[in-house]
C-alpha cells in the first residue's frame, strides 16, 4: 500500500513539474515593437575598417561561442581575441565565453549552440557572437526567438540583401573578412618556395567559404608560378584535400596529421592549411628533422608561424578587433541594426591591429629573395590587381567568368565548384 | 521502518555523500569555490525559464534511453548497444523524411510516419545485437560496441555522401527539414509536449509493465535465472529477443525525436551519449522504473546547469560527467559493500 502511495506521488509530481514547467517563456520572448532601430544600412561592404575610438566606459556584458578552444592557434583564438579586443575598447565590458561548440560536441552532450546562448544570456549577455558557421543555423534561430539580444553570425551571410541566403534578422549582424586576399598571398609564397612545383592544401569542410579560400590561393598560386616565375602554368600541381571539419574528431573526420603527412610523402614539398588548428606546419616540421625539404603555411592566428618557425612561409590570419569592437558599441548605444559585413585589409599597413579585418604575417621560412618578390606582389594587390578576373573557368571546365570580366562578391562568395587546374573534390553546389 | 531498510538507505545516502565530497575536492583543486559552483549549477539549471526549457528537452530523450535499458537489464542483458540503435532510429526517420518532404501527404503525417521509421530502426539495430548474442554466441556487449561503431559511420557516409547538402561537405549534418516538418514545439523554443508526453508515457508503460504484468515477470525472471526460467517454461531466447526489440524501439524513437524536435537533421553524433547516461541512470536507480523520472530529470538538469562551470570558473563542462559517473560508481560500491555488510551480520 505505502509502495502504492509513493508512487502515484512520484508520478503526479512528474506530471506537475512537467505542467508548472512547460509554462509560456516570460523572460526572453519581446514584442515585435522591441526591434532595434534600423537606420543603419543593412549591407556595409567596407573596404577597410576605421580606427574603432574608445567609448563612456558602461557596464555591458556579451557573450561568445567558439568552435574550438580559446588557445587553438587558429580561428577560436582569432576570434577569441577579437573579444578581449572589444573588452579593451568599451570600458567595463565583459566576455563571456563557451569553447568547442559544434554540432554533437561531447562537451554539451544534447545541446544545441542556441541553447547555450542561452546560458551566457541569462548570465546578462546582451550580445552573442556566435563564431562558426557550424553554428550558422543555429545564430539565426535564436536571433529570431531572442528579438532583445543582439547577435552576431561570424562568417554568416543571413543578412545579405544581396545574397543567396537573405534572411530578415533585425537583431543580427553578420561579419566576415576578406581572407581571399590573404589567401592568393598565401599561394603566392607557396609558389615561389616549392621546388617540386606541387602544393597541397589542407581543407576543411567544403562550402562556399572554403572553396573560395582554396581557390584564391590557387589564384596566387598560379600568378606568382607564372607571372613571376615565368614557368608554365600546367606544370603546377594544386591539390586540396579536405577533412571534413575545421579540425580533426577523432572517428569522425579524417585525421589532418595523415593528411599532411600524405602531402609531404608524396611529393608535395608545401602545403598550405585551411583548418583551424596547426598539424600541417607540426607536421611539415618532423619532415624537415627527418630531411625533407617542406614548408607550410598556416592560417587564421597571427602569430601561428611560431609553433614551427623554421618551415613556416607566413600566415593569413584575421584581425577581427576592429569589427567586433564597432559593432558592440552599436549595442552598447541602441544604434545596433542588421547589416552584413565583408571586411578588407588595411593595404596601408597590412598588420595594423586597429584597422584591417585580415592581414599576412610573414614567416621565417621566406627566403629573403622570395620575401621582396612577394612584397611585391603584396604592393599589386593594394594597387588594385584583381586575380578574380576572367577568363576563369570552374572545375569542370565550365566558363566561369570570360575574359576581363570581374568577378562579383556574390560570384565570389558563392563560388560553386574549385577552378580548372585545382585537383580535388569540389560538392558543386545545385 | 526495518533495520534492512535503514541499513540500505545509510548505505545510500553515504555514497550520495561520498560522491558529494570528492566532487567538492574535485572543484576545490580546480580553483573553484564549491558552494558557489553547486550554486551556480542550479541556477544555469533552473535560473530562467529558458534553461527550464532546455532541460525538459533533454529529459526526453533521456527518459526513452532509460526506459529502454531498464527492460534489457531486466531481462539480464547489457545492451551497450543502445548508442547506435539511438542513431539508426534517427537515420531511419531523417530518411523517410527526406523521402516524403516533397510529396502532397499532410506534414503531420509525414511527421508520423518519420517516427515511425526511427522506432523500427532502433528496432531493427538491436534485434542485430540481439540475433548475433542468441544465434551467434556473440556477447551483447560487444556486438552492441561493434554496431555503434557501424553506426557512426553509416551516419558519417550519409552525412558526407548521399545526403549531403547541397554544395557542402560537413559534419555538421544533413540540410535542415522545412519548419513543417518540425514537431510542433512551444513558441520561441523546442520544446515539444508532443516529445516530453511521448517520453513520459513510455517511462511509465515500462514501470506497469515490470511491476504488474506476466511479461514483466517472465523478464524478470528471464535476468535473474535464465536456466530456471526454461525449466519453468518460458521461451528464453525469445524473451530475450523482445527485451532488445523494445529497447531498441525505445532508443530509435529517442532518435526520431533528436531528428524531429531538436536538431531538424542528421548529423554525426546524434545521440549524444544518451544511451550510456540512460545506463547510469538505470544502475543508479538500481534498475527500478519508480525512480527513471525523477533521477533522470537530475541529470538532465545537471547536464544544463553545468554549462555554467565553464561560463563562470572556466571549469570544462565535461565536470557534469564526473559527477555523474561518481554518483554512480560510489552508489554501485555502496550496494556491494552494502550486501557484504548484510552477510557478515
């Protein structure tokens, strides 16, 4: 009998909890008539960021979600940086932080990004950065749900009026920087250094963005082979391999160490990365000490040519401060409106923290001769030389862009299959 | 009360205890202060009705996992299994979907038929793990092992292949169902009742069913002496075979659900470990449906409120993993030193 009791206790506490829990949301969900004001245009294509000026010091709390770890060497910790940028900025702001979120990440076992934006909200964060577009989905959804927090989709395109994805998000932002450049001067290093005249680059995912990275260092790649070097075009081999993510899970993707090594024992003696963390450049370090001559080049984090300085021909990487700290004080002074952003560098001063969204750092590896060509090359960059111009054809030989014709931003962005010349999978997009 | 019965709950309550202690040494060495990290476990776990939200949500799943396992352990077997009958259940229903999703048939419907598909899915899966035990001599625990790492990568094939996105090749999951196709959830979140009464039902099906029937019974006796159990008539390998069926049903329909109200899509990873949390939930419990609900709910709020660890101590939120497996681990030591202690007196 008491066994009977107990249980019908247990079972209509459950059953109370439920209903007391399943209760209207009060807290987060505002009327429409909440939306931030938007004054601002809603697509800001700049071409260099200003200097972002120092704001009334204000109590302002935000939050970021990071893909990987805040110490990756690579896209978590640029962008990570760009946070503590913003505390530097807005005096008596606060970063709030959440690292390794991606989909199924055994670190928040059935918890989806938004869900955890969640958590950094209701620790007081007003602003969201959400850092990856594995989470790109995911920004959007709790932006429409969350009208009152303000959020930021780093590498999204939701709120391009002229994109393929227009979404109206009132109370997001999306920012993304103009890493092409970087790329093709990444290539370009790679082309002046390889002797084999194969050079291998370790991709990520494939989408949009990373079939456009993979073929501006292509671009590069091939003008410096051929402009610069005067050597024939097809004689360059270019292949990309991707692993399936931004770094390595084990049993999920494939290994990024193999990968380099596969590069490296194969005859590629550079290879370019494309993925958030440094196997290439630890990699291509242990072929040197075993006698190889390699190089790598690195991405994202500036100072990423330290972990194997000796083969490290440069790094592209992100300065994403500048953009970060203008569009938090958006939020901190009510100006915040929905507006896409594809930031360039400062040409002036490519490593200028306060201004560039993307800059190149040069590596130890460089030899000093191919170092003045690519100055060079940098110099043409600044003055307007555009690689992205026809005649261009895709992978599948299909004309891409003909003679002279300048690629758009949207033609760029949504690049639909790598080049002609460039070696590995494409997943054209329908 | 009988001195058994407060022999047994000291014993209980002292690695509730035990548990406690370590973790708190645990947080101390980690630089945290551990009131106020218990403190701010619970308020990431219940401090805004988002989070309320978000742990119902987990509840759900957790609940089928649980409600599933505790039939195999009844029947004495270890469906380790579960992992990947969770996921064929999500690969099933992400492939009706996406076989429907452009029809004319009503999205309820399809909604339907698409947990439908994840139940025989999860079915399907374990009945493998159950045929290979029975047929094949193989032990549940290692076929079970063996299918989940199958399963991962038949999810991974189809995420990259097959199913892919458009223009994308991620392991960030197949591209997102349209919104109707989407269990209806409450607005602005994904919560479902739908998924949460679906879950409660079955948890308490599950506790009538091992309390109060022949079925139950015959289970039960199936786990506790399967020898005995033929003597006395029952058809062993065929109670045995139903106990994975039902879990493997359950653990599907807990991947449907993960396709249908959280995540939209199939990606690597989808059940998310709930299998193995169902199993520590149910050794906690000491395989007693009565108490599923309840214990469950305190994992799911655990797994919620511990985000917090990170956000405020930057302790890596995986600590919720610690505690839980303490708690189970001490409590498993407990019954052991519990029943030495019985049999010395």
């Amino acid at each position: 009998m008491r066994k009977n009791v107990l249980t019908i206790a247990l079972l209509a506490m459950t059953i109370v909890l439920v209903l007391t829990a399943c209760g209207p949301a009060a807290t987060t969900v505002a009327p429409a008539t909440s939306v931030p004001p938007t004054s601002v245009p809603s697509t800001q294509v700049a071409a260099t960021l200003p200097p972002v000026p120092t704001v009334t010091p204000a109590p302002f709390i935000f939050g970021m979600l990071l893909v990987g770890a805040k110490n990756d060497n690579g896209w978590s910790q640029a962008t990570y940086d760009g946070g503590l940028y913003v505390e530097q900025q807005i005096a008596g702001s606060k970063m709030l932080y959440l690292e390794n979120v991606y989909s199924g990440s055994p670190s928040y076992p059935g918890l989806t990004a938004s869900q955890l934006a969640d958590q950094l909200v209701s620790q007081g964060a007003k602003l969201i950065f959400f850092n990856s577009d594995d989470m790109k989905d995911e920004a959007l959804k709790f932006a429409n749900a969350n009208p009152k927090i303000y959020v930021v989709g780093v590498s999204d395109d939701w709120t391009w009026k002229d994109g393929k994805n227009y979404t109206v998000s009132a109370n997001q932002v999306d920012i993304m920087g103009r890493m092409e450049y970087m790329k093709m001067i990444a290539g370009c290093a790679a082309a002046l250094t390889t002797q084999t005249g194969k050079i291998g680059f370790l991709g990520p995912l494939i989408n949009d963005e990373t079939r456009r990275l993979a073929a501006s260092a292509y671009l590069g790649a091939k003008y410096c082979w051929s402009q610069v070097l005067g050597k024939d075009a097809t004689k360059l081999t270019f292949t990309v391999t991707w692993i399936g993510f931004w770094f390595n899970i084990p049993g999920v993707t494939a290994d990024p160490t193999q990968v380099a090594d596969n590069f490296f024992n194969t005859g590629y003696d550079v290879v370019i990365s494309g993925i958030d963390t440094t196997e290439a450049l630890v990699e291509a370090e242990k072929a040197k000490t075993a006698g190889k001559a390699v190089w790598a080049l690195a991405y994202d984090y500036k100072t990423n040519c330290g972990v194997a300085p000796d083969i490290c021909l440069g790094v592209p990487y992100f300065n994403w401060g500048p953009a970060f700290a203008a569009t938090a004080k958006t939020a901190v002074d009510g100006t915040f409106a929905e507006n896409f952003q594809w930031n360039g560098p400062d040409w002036t001063n490519l490593s200028n923290p306060d201004t560039g969204a993307v800059g190149f750092a040069k590596g130890q590896g460089l030899s000093a001769d191919n170092g003045t060509k690519l100055d060079a090359f940098i110099a043409q960059l600044a003055a307007g030389l555009n690689l992205w111009t026809g005649p261009i054809n895709l992978q599948d030989g299909t004309a891409y862009l003909t003679a002279g014709t300048v690629a758009t931003d949207q033609q760029i962005w949504y690049l639909p299959q790598l080049l002609e010349g460039m070696e590995g999978a494409s997943v054209p997009s329908k | 009360m009988k001195k058994n019965s407060w022999i047994n709950v000291g014993f209980q309550v002292g690695a509730l205890v035990v548990a406690l202690l370590i973790t708190t040494l645990l947080l101390v060495a980690a630089g945290a202060p551990p009131l106020k990290a218990y403190a701010s476990i619970i308020s990431g776990a219940f401090g805004s009705s988002n989070n309320i939200e978000n742990i119902l949500i987990t509840w759900s799943p957790l609940l089928l996992t649980t409600a599933g396992v505790l039939i195999t352990f009844s029947a004495g077997l270890w469906n380790i299994g579960i992992e990947g009958q969770m996921t064929l259940g999500a690969i099933f229903a992400t492939g009706v979907l996406r076989a429907l999703q452009n029809t004319q048939l009503p999205p309820a419907l399809i909604i339907i038929l698409g947990i439908l598909a994840g139940v025989i899915g999860g079915a399907l899966w374990a009945a493998l793990a159950g045929a290979l035990k029975t047929f094949g001599g193989v032990n549940e625990i290692f076929g079970g092992l063996g299918l989940n790492f199958v399963s991962t990568a038949l999810t991974i094939y189809l995420v990259f292949g097959p199913w892919k996105r458009p223009g994308v090749g991620s392991m960030s999951g197949t591209q997102p169902f349209d919104e109707k196709l989407w269990l209806p959830s409450l607005p602005h979140t994904e919560l479902s009742l739908w998924a949460l009464g679906i879950s409660l039902l079955v948890i308490i099906a599950v506790y009538f069913m091992l309390r109060g029937t022949h079925l139950g019974l015959r289970l039960k006796a199936v786990g506790k002496n399967s020898k005995a159990a033929f003597l006395m008539g029952v058809p062993t390998w065929q109670y045995s075979m139903f106990a994975f069926l039902l879990c493997g049903a359950f653990a599907g329909l807990s991947g449907a659900i993960q396709v249908t109200s959280v995540y939209h899509r199939l990606l690597p990873n989808i059940s998310n470990g709930y299998g193995f949390l169902g199993l520590l939930v149910a050794m906690l419990i000491n395989y007693q449906a009565l108490w599923a609900a309840p214990i469950a709910f305190f994992f799911a709020a655990v797994n919620i409120g511990s985000v917090q660890l990170q956000i405020q101590y930057k302790l890596d939120s995986s600590f919720a993993g610690v505690l839980q497996d303490l708690l189970v681990l001490l409590v498993l030591l407990g019954e052991g030193a519990r029943q030495r202690f019985i049999k010395k007196g």
